[in-house]
C-alpha cells in the first residue's frame, strides 16, 4: 500500500514521457474544475510545476522530477461550438480523439492534428504541434482564436494572437502558466474519408522529388523512410498523398476496433537485423506502380492509435525519438547516411515537407523538409544522437522538442534564435519561477545560473 | 410513443455524474444537471448538448433541506430517471475530534439524499415508470473504524433505500443502490490505501446498465460483493480486533 499522502488533494506517482525514457516522480493534483487551479499553482514551492496533460509528449517536456504536476485530463468539455463559422471553444483536456468523434460526424476535423489523437487541445498549444499539411496549413496555434491562461500567479487571462504572451504560449512548454480553454477554428469535410495516393520510392532524390510534387498539390503529404537502406538504396521509402475525399452516396463508417499491445516486448526483439528485415519488408507493402485507397480519417492521421500502448513495442528500456527540420535537402542526406553508418536502426522514420512558420517564439515550424527517427535505447544512441544534434546545427536546422530527449542547452539556444525574447517573457510572468520542467532544466531555458 | 424519462442528476459536477452524462447525451436523452456549482454544471450541459443532449442546469445543495420542496416543484411535469451521484466523505482522522465535521458527512449522504428522495417519490409514483439509481458505498456494509462516520450515513441510506425499492416497485419504478468499491474521483484522489480502482467511467456504464436492467444491488466493481461478503461474516468478536 501506498504511503500516506502529504497533503489532501495530491498524489505521489511516477510519470514518464510516451518514449519511456524519462521518469519521473512528481507529486500530482488532479483538479476537476477549473477553480481548483488557482490553489493548486500557490502549493507549488521552489520545486515548481508543470501541467502533464495526455502523456503522449515523448521526452520531459511534461515531467517535473522531485516537484509537483497538475494533470489536466479531467478538465475535457467542449464548451461551444458554430457550426456556421466552424468555431469550437474547449476546455484544454480535451484530446483530438473527442473532437473526431464529436465533431467529424458533423463534418469538421482539427485543421491540424498530431499523429495520435490521445493528444490534448492544450499539449498541441504548448507544443504547437503540427501534422501531415503543415505545408499548408502551419502549426496547431495558427488555428487558435485565444486562449485562456491561467499566469503562475493565478491571474486569468485570455490571450489572442496579438498578445506577447500568446506567442510565448503558443509551443511554450507550458512554461507560461496552465492553459485553461481555447477558441479553435475546425476545418469542414466533406465526407469521413480521405482518398489515399501511396507509390514506392526508389532512393533519396526520388524521394525528394515525389515530395516536392505533392505538396503543391495534396493536402497532406508524409512519406516512410527505410533509415537503414545505405547506398544506393539510401532514402529508399514510401510516398502517401491524401486529399479529402468526397462524400459517397450510401457509405456507412465503423469505428474501428482498438487493439492493445499487450505486453513489454523483450529489449532483442527489436535489433538492427530485424527491423532492416521489417523495413524491407514494409517497403514492398505497397504494390510496384502504387495505389489509391480510400481510408478513414482516423486510419489516415492516427495510424500507431489502432494499438494502444504501442510503445511497449520498445521494451521496457523505451525509445529515443528525434525529429528535425532541415532548411536544406542535402542536410536530408546527411543525417540519412549518419543513421545508415551507425549500427542504430530505426523503424518509424518519417519524411515529409513543412512550408510555415509557427506562432509560437519557441515554435517548431519553418520551410523545408522534416525528419522524425527513432530508435530503442542501447548502448551508442547517445553518441548518434549527439552528432545528429551537430550535422542539424550546421544545416540551419531545429531540433522539435516535443520529441527531444537529449538535446544540449547550447544546441537548443542556437537553434530556437528567439530564445530570448522568450526569457523575457518568462521573467515578467513568472518572476519566482513557478513553472518547471526537466525539459526546462535540461536546456536551461530558465537560465537560473 | 411519449418521450424517454428525462434524467435528473443530483450531484451532477462529480466524475461518474459527469461521465453518465456522456451516456445519456450519446443516447440522445435530455438531461437536467443539478448541484451548486452552476459555472461548472453549465460548461458540462454545453459539452452534453454538444454530445447530443438536452440539457439544463438547476442549482440544488443537499444540505439545505429546506430548499428540497421548491427544487421539486419547478421540476417539468415529466417523468423523471434520478441518478443521485453527491456524497462527501472526510478520512476518519480528521473527523476524530471534528464532530462539526461528522455532522456535515451525515447531512449529505444521509439527510440530504433521504430528504431530496422523498420529495421526488411522489413524482416517480404519479409517473408510474422511471428508474433511481443511487450511488451509495460498501462501506455502508459494515462499520469499520477506518471509516465508520461515512460507512454509518451510507448504512443508512442503503437501508432507506431497500424500504423506497419496495414501495416504489409496486409502481413500476426501480430502485437501485450501487455500493461501490474505489473509484478514482476527486474524493478518493490522494488517499492512502486504495487499490483495484476503478475509473468514473466505468461506474457510470454499470448504473447506466443497471438502471436499464432495473437491478436491485449492484456492487461496482462486481469483486466487492465477495470482498463484502467475506467482512460481513467476520465475528464481531473477531471483528473489532483486527484493523480495518
């Protein structure tokens, strides 16, 4: 049995980020209204909070070893919605996975989405997150209307996109205070389908080339990379395309049944032999000349959602996920043939073009393309992964922190050029800094030295 | 075919309150939330209307005994499902020394809930239909010194309630008394000793199923009902010795 708590209210747990690397033990409240808030951020002492939210940020953003945590989940209502202008105003817990349910019989979608729908509204606010169209559509916070903020100090706020604060909200790491609501800007479908376009690519520059066309022409476009292919088969993958698909006359949509994952698969399972052999494999998924298909949206967006608690796949040890964008396409080579030099292998690696900048000062956003990796911990990731953060640094390029395990604070204030600002803001807003994260210590964003 | 009972629910700002509602709204069913926090009780009848719900907000505190008559007056001239879901519970330790203290939890879980349940059984009697389902605890199964100011109010109420189900069956309406285990609500976050907890959703599909089965006593999670039979049979001579 557990030990008595300290206080009434609070609760000693260990959390971890969904890469099951970092943990942490927190002590955690769980408001369920939101005037519980206010007394929740004054026990926070000099071990300071952070809100941990849909647990689905990889690293330690969310984590706030030896402090405190407020989890949000149960603070999920959906406040309002127009339909005529598409406007829905939510409170911060709610995930992506009640907005499809509630919303997309309805004909409207998230205009942006992260790849699992286990996200919160707020988690994509304080990441700013993006999907499969950020060429198109930007990042999360592009579509935010406001926002309310409760301050560290427990002073409310609602903040629209010309505020200072909202921009050091917006992919803030929750650093700012706890977001409380928002006003989001839902996107109208036609149907609860999107048509599928896959083809096989052959090496790097097919890839980029393949790339390049689709995003002037799809909505969404996101392409499998095979990280180990070396050589000539380097860059070697598969290219999706998806537009939203019209509405048939007749057509009938089932949830799809979710399946767990259920158990910690044993750390060999997943070596560098087996996941080439699951990799060659995958990229012959898809038939020579390609294909069409008409999917689901969820099926589409939240493939890895069908399996809960698929990062068990992992094992126990967990995994380090790395997701950069990369102005350059020759940086794509680069860090490709880092990853196929290295004995580390990578199963989930994903290729795709952003075209915007974020909202956000600490936003991850910006033209070019984007690679996201990953790899299950062991020995040599951490050197991999220190020279990937190099050969990012001298492309041009930005490490996405929402992913980040590893990152240097030197590496990160290179990257993130608004760091400043930032700082400034945080000084104003919370001068006793009440706000922690290990993410914060890691990179020093406080910078308390 | 006239229209579904509307659903009352008293209490309407706790989790399985709130997750029942969800149901009702899935269902497309109207509902009407009931409890003192009208700011909060009116963001969860936007999140039921935005669900597929009818939904209103009408203040009601359990306490004020006095307010119970009107409360039921203004109530639409409708038949009614009633989901009475507020309860207060204070560790044994801090109501030790506090009688203040224990006088509140009996006023909620006992007064409160008999005072609100006679008012309404003229309504559920007219209406000849509907169902009651109460949530009550397993700890009102036996009185244990870990909890027994609690366990004694919800004693209480479970032996008003077996008294109501026999009246009110002969009018068609249900009764059913949930003795539920560890849920994990806000007013169990944090305690000490908890185990096999289940989650308010949980709880609020088995009173959803149980109301539609019109069950008598359903202990949720169903584990509890051997557990409870097991501390009922202990000899009170043996009872009072062990620390529970």
């Amino acid at each position: 049995m557990r030990e008595a708590a300290a206080e009434p209210g609070w609760r000693r747990d260990v959390f971890s980020g969904w890469g099951r690397l970092a943990r942490a033990e927190m002590l955690a409240a769980r408001p369920e209204r939101a005037s519980e808030l206010a007394g929740i951020l004054a026990a926070a002492g000099s071990e300071g909070i952070i809100v941990h939210a849909g647990g689905r940020s990889y690293g330690d953003s969310a984590l706030n070893a030896g402090g405190r945590a407020i989890l949000t989940r149960r603070l999920d209502r959906l406040l309002a919605f127009d339909p005529a202008s598409g406007l829905l105003v939510a409170e911060a817990g709610v995930r992506f996975e009640d907005l499809r349910r509630v919303l997309l019989p309805r004909g409207f979608l998230a205009p942006v989405t992260p790849g699992t729908a286990f996200a919160t509204l707020g988690g994509a606010i304080a990441h700013d997150v993006h999907g499969k169209n950020q060429d198109r559509a930007g990042n999360f916070g592009a579509h935010v209307e406001w926002l309310d903020l409760m301050l560290p100090s427990g002073e409310l706020r609602r903040l629209t996109p010309a505020d200072r604060l909202f921009r050091a909200t917006v992919g803030g790491l929750g650093l700012t205070g706890v977001i409380l609501a928002l006003a989001l800007r839902m996107m109208p479908v036609p149907s609860r389908f999107v048509t599928v376009r896959e083809r096989r690519v052959a090496d790097l520059d097919a890839f980029l080339g393949a790339l390049e066309v689709e995003r002037s022409r799809a909505v969404y476009s996101v392409g499998w990379i095979d990280a180990q292919a070396g050589g000539r088969a380097l860059g070697r993958g598969i290219v999706e395309a998806a537009d939203p698909a019209p509405a048939e006359a007749g057509e009938s949509y089932a949830e799809t049944r979710g399946r767990r994952f259920p158990v910690d698969l044993p750390g060999f399972v997943l070596n560098p032999l087996s996941i080439a052999a699951f990799n060659a494999l995958y990229w012959r998924r898809v038939p020579k000349d390609g294909r069409e298909r008409r999917l689901a949206y969820d099926r589409f967006l939240y493939p890895l959602d069908a399996i809960a608690d698929w990062n068990r796949l992992y094992g126990r040890r967990g995994f380090h996920q790395f997701q950069a964008l990369l102005p350059e396409p020759r940086a794509v080579r680069a860090l490709l043939e880092a990853c196929a030099a290295s004995r580390a292998a990578s199963f989930l690696a994903v290729l795709k073009t952003m075209g915007r900048e974020g909202a956000g000062l600490l936003s991850f956003g910006g033209r070019g393309h984007t690679l996201a990796l990953d790899f299950p911990a062991g020995r040599g990731i951490d050197e991999l992964l220190g020279r990937l953060e190099r050969l990012v640094l001298d492309h041009g390029g930005r490490v996405y922190l929402a992913k980040d395990s590893r990152l240097s604070a030197a590496g990160f204030a290179a990257m993130y050029p608004r760091l400043p600002e930032f700082r400034e803001m945080l000084a104003e807003v919370d001068p006793e800094g009440r706000m922690r994260s290990d993410l914060a210590r890691r990179l020093d964003i406080r910078r308390t030295a | 075919m006239a229209d579904p009972p509307i659903w009352l629910v008293l209490g309407a700002s706790s989790s399985v309150a709130r997750s029942f509602i969800r149901l009702v709204a899935a269902e497309g069913g109207e509902v009407i939330l009931a409890g003192r926090d009208l700011a909060d009780l009116e963001a969860s009848a936007a999140d039921a209307r935005l669900r597929g719900a009818a939904a209103e907000v009408r203040p009601f505190d359990a306490v004020d005994l006095a307010s119970h008559a009107l409360f039921v007056a203004a109530l639409p001239d409708r038949p009614l499902n009633v989901l009475l879901a507020f309860g207060l519970m204070h560790p044994q330790a801090a109501l030790d020394g506090n009688p203040e203290l224990a006088d509140q939890v009996i006023r909620v879980n006992y007064q409160g809930a008999v005072s609100i349940l006679a008012r309404l059984e003229p309504l559920l009697t007219a209406a000849g239909q509907g169902a009651v389902v109460v949530l009550s605890s397993v700890a009102g199964d036996r009185g244990r010194p870990s909890n027994f100011v609690y366990g004694s109010a919800k004693a209480g109420l479970n032996a008003y309630l077996q008294g109501l189900r026999a009246r009110l069956a002969r009018h068609g309406v249900s009764v059913t008394t949930v003795k539920a285990g560890f849920m994990d609500t806000a007013m169990s976050y944090g305690l000490p000793g908890m185990f096999l907890v289940a989650s308010p959703d949980s709880a609020a599909k088995a009173c959803f199923q149980a109301a539609r089965k019109k069950r008598n006593i359903l202990y949720f999670p169903f584990f509890w009902w051997l557990i409870m039979a097991i501390i009922k049979a202990i000899p009170e001579g043996v009872f009072k010795r062990l620390k529970l």
